[in-house]
C-alpha cells in the first residue's frame, strides 16, 4: 500500500476509533445513600462528624496515587505572605462529586481570590465541573485537613484563613460524598479542633449546607468570622447537580462579595437577597446565620482597606431550580 494510501487509511482508523465528538460526558454519580449516614444510628453519626469519619472503598493504586499528586501540586503552589503584612489564604471545598458544588467551588475560589489578593495563596478542592473529570483533588476530610495544615504552616500571625466549603449537610455536619467510592462527616467539633490545633485563629468560615448553622456556636471565636447557609435545624435551596450555584453560594460569592463593599455588608446583602428567593419560591426560610468577632473586625478592617472593581456574575441563576 503507498504511504499516502496508509495515512488516509490510518487517520480514518482514528477517526472511528475516536470517541464522537457529539457525546456527551457524564458525571460521576449517586446510586446509594453516603454510607455513614445509611447504616450508622443519629448518634453514631454525630460521633462520625465529630471524628471526622471517612471512608474510601473500591479505590484503585492508580487512583490514590493520583489523587496523592494532584494534592501535593495544589499544596505546593501556596506561597507565603510577607510579614507585617495581612494576607489572606483561601480554601474553596467541593465536598459532594454533584457538579453544582464542584462548579460552585472553583467559581468561589476564583470569587475569593481576586477580592482578597490572594490568587498565589488559593487552595480550590472539588469533584468534577459537569463537563470533564475533575483535575482536583478531592474535597475529602483528610484532604481538607492537609490543605489546612499547610496553610497554617505559611500563615503569619497577622493573616487570615478564607474557608468555603459547599456539599449536602445534616444537624451533624458536612458530608464528604465522591460518588459511591467516597464518603465522610465533618462535625463542627471537628473543624473546631482541626483549626485550633494548627492555632488558626483569625478565619472566615463561609459554609454552605442545610443545618449549616450547627456550626457557629462550637467556632464563636473572637477572631472568627462566619456566615452559614441555614440555621442549625432548616435546609438550605439550590443543590440539584445541574444548576450552577447554590442560593447561599449566588446570593454570597456570586453577587455580594464581588462588590467592593465590606464583608458585614456582603454578609447582610445575600442573608437579605436569600430570604427574597425563599419568599418568592414559596419556600420555608432557611435562616443563615452570622457572626463576626471583635478581633475579627479588626482583621477584616486591615484585609479589605483596599478591594478590587466589582466583577459580574456568571452561571445560571441559582432560581432556575425553582422553575
């Protein structure tokens, strides 16, 4: 056969061989309840979250030794701050593999960065987007635990930790679900104990899950800052896996915190623009809850004296789920 006939013959081989360009990529997704939560009593949970339980099953050694690579790069870009100087450092977590939190993560991630300066020292941990696998490590316990530590360990005394963790929720806490091969609890006590054994002690804390507000009394710090989605015994809207924010992560990260307006003005403006959504949706409020410290207000005075151009929002809105 001439070689010009080979390479028609060839490139028509590839062609078939090739997956169509026209298919579609799915997700990966639920088909069994997170199994702490399926076969664990309350009580037995609420000592999972408080343990920050997780569980990885059917996982493969290409797979851990990826997910092993992936977290090292994402920790190893951190850079330092200068000291004297209030820099915050952000962690954006997607704990649940539905492409909403993973979509709603990174876009936090981006959101928080750019307000803050802080593009150099952003941690983004998060499941697939909805249109390919994710190329980030996973929002697991065990993950968010290391993105905490290494934080710790470039943070000055004078900085700030930046959380936003977004999944599904329960009076325990945050659930970690990567489809049906990972599951985790993060309780409140938990977190808790995490950022004051790394001695975090100025932190805004963002959680976005219904009952959310289970997490505000256990991290009422004078240097903390928290909003939460809902208060401790209401749910929270906008989590169907093909929208793009939840109504906690639109209200916040979408519209609010984009504007160069303070936080305790952002904070106020989305608990306001949430509880329009719920009323027009017919919906039982879910009551974010909020609280900032006093030396928290010291701390956001220094890190917000100067704040970039408001920037638009993108996705669909989050009350596209009530349609």
């Amino acid at each position: 056969m001439p070689l010009s006939s080979f390479r028609i013959v060839a490139a028509l081989a590839l062609l078939l061989l090739a997956p169509s360009a026209s298919a579609q990529y799915h997700a990966p997704e639920h088909s069994q309840a997170p199994l702490l939560i399926d076969k664990l009593n309350q009580y037995e949970i609420a000592a999972a979250g408080k343990a920050g339980t997780s569980i990885e099953q059917a996982r493969s050694p290409r797979w851990a030794l990826a997910e092993h690579r992936r977290l090292f790069a994402a920790l190893a870009n951190i850079a330092p701050g200068r000291k004297g100087v209030v820099h915050a450092f952000v962690l954006a977590v997607g704990l649940d593999s539905d492409p909403v939190f993973g979509r709603e993560a990174r876009e936090a991630g981006r959101v928080l960065a750019h307000r803050y300066d802080a593009t150099t020292r952003t941690i983004v941990l998060a499941g697939s987007n909805g249109s390919t696998d994710s190329d980030l490590p996973n929002g697991s316990p065990s993950n968010i635990a290391a993105a905490l530590a290494r934080i710790a360990e470039l943070m000055g005394p004078e900085d700030v930790l930046v959380l936003y963790t977004t999944s599904h929720g329960g009076p325990f806490g945050i659930v970690y679900n990567d489809a049906d091969a990972g599951f985790g609890i993060i309780g409140p006590a938990k977190l808790a104990s995490m950022l004051g054994e790394l001695h975090i002690r100025n932190r805004m804390l963002l959680i976005s899950a219904c009952y959310s507000g289970v997490f505000v009394a256990p991290l009422m710090t004078s240097g903390t800052a928290i909003l939460t989605a809902a208060s401790t015994d209401r749910t929270s809207f906008g989590c169907k896996a093909d929208s793009d924010w939840t109504f906690f992560g639109d209200a916040l990260i979408n519209h609010a915190l984009r504007k160069a307006q303070p936080f305790a003005a952002a904070d106020a403006e989305a608990i306001a623009t949430i509880a329009g959504w719920e009323r027009s949706g017919g919906l039982v409020a879910s009551l974010p809850q909020s609280y900032i410290g006093a030396d928290a207000a010291r701390w956001l005075a220094a890190l917000e004296k100067t704040l970039p151009p408001a920037t638009q929002p993108v996705g669909k809105p989050a009350t596209n789920a009530l349609k």
